[in-house]
C-alpha cells in the first residue's frame, strides 16, 4: 500500500484534486486523479468502471451530486493508504484529451482584448462593436481538432491577402498567434427547447481547463467577413491536460467587473462567477504575459446562459472558451498581436526580438487560482512546439 | 418473400437508393434504404450487423470502395425476392437522424444570395465582400441541434435590437427564416495535418441530403459583428431523412458557373462537382420558391477541401451546408428575407399576405435531380412546423 506524499508548496493538494485521462506502459487510457506529483487511477482505487473509460464524460454525465461524492470519496481515499498498483508518479503516465468534445464555442468576453483587437482589424470603426457589452459574443469552432497539451502543431497553410497584396496567395501561415484562454466543460446538458439560467451555472458546468486558441492572424483576417473566424482558427486548440473540477474553485469566486449597461435579465444571476484566475504564458521558456482572468467582462455563467437561451441543446462534453483574456497593461496582453501590436513592437523573447511564432518555437501557459486556506491549486500548463507548415506550396 | 415493386415514375428506383435510419413498432432504429415505397432492412436483408446500428456512420467509414460494393448487392437484392420481414412500407416507418453528427460547417456559396444578404443586412458597403470570389465562405455551425424532417421546431428566443430601437430586448424571434441548402456528408475522414484535394471528394463524401439553415434574422443582425452567425442560427438545423450516395448523382454531375478570377490551385481540379439538383419550397402547401443548385458558385468539392487545406481533421459524420440556394430570379430565392426582400415585399401564401415564419406554419422542402436514362431521382423532403416560443418573458 501507499500512502500520497503532497510536497508543501503543492498547487495539487486535496483542495484541488483534478481529473485527467492518462496511460501507462501496460494499460491504455482511463481517468485518473492528481494528488501532489502523483495520479490515482479511479477505476481501481474507487472500484467504479466509470473511470475505466478514455473520457471524462460518462462521470461527468452523472452529475453534481456524483460530482460531491467522488470529491469525497477521493479526500478520504488520499487521506489513507492506497492499493501501490493504482499510484502512479505524474512523470510516468502519459495524459490523453481528457473529455470527448460535443460542441464547442468560442467566446471574446475580455474588454481590453476585444478593444485591441477592433483597432488592429479594423482602424476605420469603433473598436468595440455596439453589440459588445450586451451579450457575450461567441462564435462555433471545430470540435475535432481540439488536441491535449503536449501535442505538437502544425503551422497552418492557408489563403490571405495582405491589404496591400493585389490578390491572395496560398502558403503557411506567416502571422501564427495564440489566443491565452480559459476553457469551460459541460457535464449535464439540457434539453433542445430548453435553457440553463445563469444560476444553474454549477450543476451543468463540470470544470474548468487553460485553452489556446491557436490563430493564423493572417488567414483570419482576410477570411472572416461577414460570418467569422474558420480555417485561421480550425487547424487547433490546445487544451490542459487536468480538469480543475468548479468545486474546487470556490475561493476563486469573486464578482465581474461592472457591467454597464446592466444586461438583459436572461444574463442576469445572484451567483458570482467571476474568477481570480492568474495565468502566465511562457514564449521559449521566458515569461511574456500575465493575463488576469478576474477582469473578463462577461462570466462563464453567462456565457453557458446566452448559449442556451435560444433552445439550443448542452451536451455532455461541450466546451466553451472564455475568449483571450488581457487585462489592461501590455504584459497582461494574452494574444501576440496585441503584445506586439500587430508586429509592429516586437518583445524580447529569450534574447531575441519576435513578433509571431516561428517553427520550432514552444508555447506553455500555465494557471493558478486561490484555494482553501489562504493556499493556491494549479491548472497545469497546456504547452506545445510548433512544427513546420507541411503542406505543398501548391 | 417480397417483390418489391417500383412505381414507373418513382423518384426512389434503382437509381437512386438512398439511405436512411428507421425504426418500426417492434424494433429500434437501424439503417435501410429506400426503393420505391418500401424500405429494406438491410442488416436483414444483407445479413451484416455494420447496418443493425442507429447511425450511418460505420457504414460510411468503411470507405468508398465499399459504398460501391454495398450498392451492387442491393441492386442484386432488389431484382429478386426478399423476406418479408426485412420489407416496410415507407409510410410504415419512423425516420430518425440518419447520421452521428461530427463538425458541422455552413458555406455561403450562391452569388445571388450572397448579394442579397449583403444589400439587406449592410446595405451602405459592397454587396460582396473582397474575398467572397477568392475562398468559399464558411463558418461552424452546431452540431448538437441538426435534427431529422418531421422534428417541429420551437421559435427561440433571443436577444435583438432594430436600427431604430435605444437598446436590445429579449424575447421570441419576430423575423424567423428558412434558409434551403443542400448538406453533403463526409463518409471518410482525413487526420490533422493533412488535407483533401478537389478531385478527392467522391472518395470522401458518402452522399448529400437537403438542409434547412433555420435562422432568426433578428437575433442573427444583432450578434453576428465581428464573429459571425451564432444564436439566430443555433437553435436548429433540420435535414432530410434519406442520404442519397453521391454514387446516384453522377447524372447530375455539372460545371460550376465560370470562377472569375480563377481559384487559387488548391481550390481547383480536374473533376465537375456542380450538381443539377432542382428545389422547391413550400410554405403552408403553396410552392414559393424553385432554387436552383445548378447556379451554386462553388462546388461542395471545393468547400470540402478549403474546410481541410489549413490541416484540420475532417471525421466520418461531417456534415456542411452548401449555404442558401438562390438563383436569380425573385421565384429562386431559398430564404423568405430575400424573397420579401427584408419584410418589404410580402408574398402570398395560401391567399395571406406573409414575409418572416408565423406560429403553425409548416415548411417542406424538396428536391430531385437526374437519375439514369433520363428520369430522375429525389431527395424527399425536409419538412417541419413551427411551435409557439416556450421561453418565458424574462
């Protein structure tokens, strides 16, 4: 038997406990939990098949009320001895994409970001469209290529036209970016016809993971009018490899900023969902950004409440993205060409100065939140390199 | 045992064989095809379990060289006698979603409508953005909300706000539309990192069915700056209960309308897949619109490989919509916006004057396009009613 050493600066202590899906040399995938530098596979240490799938979602279909008694089976479990073949050191275990993903949707719930990002596409208008603080605005993205941390990707080929280019060319994206987000992950969804209050938030949303919405600048922008970003944003997002669980962010709660006008009384809701959220993205091992999630503008309950509000149907493993969080200085800025403004200020990145990533270049954003007793629990990192554009020149 | 017997001017002969998942009174659903009036079970008939499932999807895996096959030993089957028991009438029958969706993608592929959108939701610029000639326009729709013909469909709720309204309100869409396309199928999926050429659509489109873009125009005019379309076109999604196999349309196989300027390679090929298919919409059962696919700008061959060319996966279950069909006459249009020209043009159905969706109304959608040896085949129908808004008034 064994017994869980937590190191004491742990930002995976029993306040945390977050689940992942992860194999070993001798079994395949299943969903494990991590405890300090350890992770624990459920299906043996709890005896519950639900946990000896390569998903999240039969668990996370179950419910809150499941959700609370795992969370304490699993307190009381890491409290004592466990079986040595269900402990696992983290460094020995590969993590796999933790859920299988139903629908997943975009938002752009960050002011400064939103704000940055009208002036670099569109310096003849208002940088904040008139529909901006009255809904979250989201768009749909594409579920299959939403990869684990770790897996490389690929720069993107694509079509773009520079405004002084006479017509456009095809060839690898040449203005690769990331977007510094949080993810959101739906485990009971609700009926087509149906919708889920802002209130509800907490017993349809199971967790939350770091997301990056990998962006080609330049095939986005001569893609997207009049219906939307696609092919600069579909060739991947990365996404952590734990789920924080939302019962364990209850000391991350805090109120959004001031939202005014007030919104719609579908938006509105007594609970705050806010969160304290720190993140910090790493370019080549140096530290360029640290993004504050406490100052996104809408809440991920309002951005649960404005998907569901027309009927549409949540399912078991939708995912949401908070929208690239910046706060207001430029190294909170959690997208590169807002960083750099558009490349036109390159930063200085491990002695050099960039402005887009360039092949070989590797990407880590990591987060941390308030835990219980004044301590702090960890997201993880979702990281990746970049690899070379692999299509043909065409 | 059965002979099945084809009505001489049958849209379902032998030519056409499309498939669908039913189910009967005493047994759930599972794939048959369609011949004539009758359905055939075809895990009975052909005695393979790949077609005792709910969905189309393992059977569309299995690849094209087995889509070929399959419909040989139909056609085979269909000659002679079958037993009675793998036999239904098609009025018999319930038809469910004949496929597991994965990604689903919405294009924007007829010139007219294009232009006619643009005139009407951003009359003070250029009907047709820059880059509408350049690339086929698209963007992801969601996936959980594409429900079979014959699913009512509830009038969502949302949030809209008129030019000439102070602010936003919520409540049940006042400008409901349709908007008629044609949904094609991926059968055969790609892995990320790689991508489908034009002349590698047969292999990886298993067939085509109709699909109405149901979309709120108000709630969409709103929302839908800078990201695109999200909730005035989330709240469903409906498609016909019959796949034709592409295999069937090779009499239907066309050129586009002239591309000027020529597509950049990766857009071109060497294969035709405009396809002659012939729509018609009606409205409470009068025929208000004849749109023509014929006129499409670009292919579904070149939208499959634009969706791909940046390296994202397509999956087995894919399914995107071709965009409004409209032709150029006031009669082509696919979207009653366009027909009444914003609401200022009403037209009459079933001797009352309409423009947007009324509580009751019942829309079908039908299509045929030419079989062998001159005749033609069909598509069915896409049919649904609307029911009131269920949301309160928040």
């Amino acid at each position: 038997m064994t017994v869980i050493s937590i190191p004491a600066d742990s930002l995976f202590g029993v306040d945390n406990l977050p689940y992942g899906v992860f194999s070993t040399a001798d079994a395949g995938p299943r969903v494990g939990v991590r405890v300090g530098d350890s992770v624990v596979d459920l299906a043996k240490a709890l005896g519950d098949d639900t946990f000896a799938q390569p998903t999240l979602n039969a668990f996370m279909a179950q419910g809150r009320d499941r959700w609370v008694e795992v969370r304490a089976q699993i307190t009381a479990l890491v409290a004592g001895e466990i079986a040595d073949d269900a402990v696992f050191a983290v460094d020995d275990v590969t993590m796999h994409l933790p859920i299988a993903v139903a629908d997943y949707v975009d938002f752009y719930a960050s002011e400064n970001h939103a704000t940055n990002l009208g002036r670099l596409f569109r310096p003849d208008s208002a940088a904040l469209m008139p529909n901006w603080k009255h809904l979250p605005v989201g768009y749909h993205g594409r579920s299959s290529t939403v990869v684990v941390s770790g897996t490389d990707i690929v720069r993107p080929c694509g079509q773009r036209k520079a405004p002084a280019d006479a017509a456009p060319s095809f060839g690898p994206s040449i203005r690769l970016d990331i977007e510094a987000e949080m993810g959101f992950i739906v485990g009971v969804g609700s009926p087509m016809g149906s919708s889920i209050t802002p209130d509800q938030f907490a017993e349809h949303c199971f967790g939350a993971v770091i997301l990056n919405d990998w962006s080609a600048r330049d095939i986005q922008a001569w893609e997207y009018v009049p219906l939307g970003p696609n092919l600069g944003k579909s060739f991947a997002t990365s996404i952590s490899a734990w789920v924080v669980p939302l019962l364990a962010l209850e000391a991350a709660r805090i109120d959004t900023p001031v939202q005014d006008p007030t919104p719609l009384p579908y938006l509105q809701g007594d609970e705050k969902w806010g969160l304290d959220i720190d993140l910090e993205v790493e370019w080549n091992g140096d530290v360029v950004s640290r993004p504050p999630y406490a100052q996104m503008y809408w809440s991920p309950a309002q951005m649960l409440a404005h998907t569901t509000v027309n009927g549409a149907a949540a399912s078991t493993g939708d995912l949401f993205g908070s929208g690239t969080i910046s706060g207001p200085d430029k190294a909170q800025r959690g997208a590169f060409i807002e960083l750099t403004w558009g490349g036109a200020e390159p930063v200085e990145v491990a002695g050099e100065q960039r402005t887009f990533i360039q092949d070989g270049d590797e990407i880590s954003i990591s987060a941390t939140a308030p835990g219980a007793d004044g301590g702090r629990i960890g997201f993880g990192e979702v990281r990746a390199r970049i690899l070379p554009a692999t299509g043909d020149a065409r």
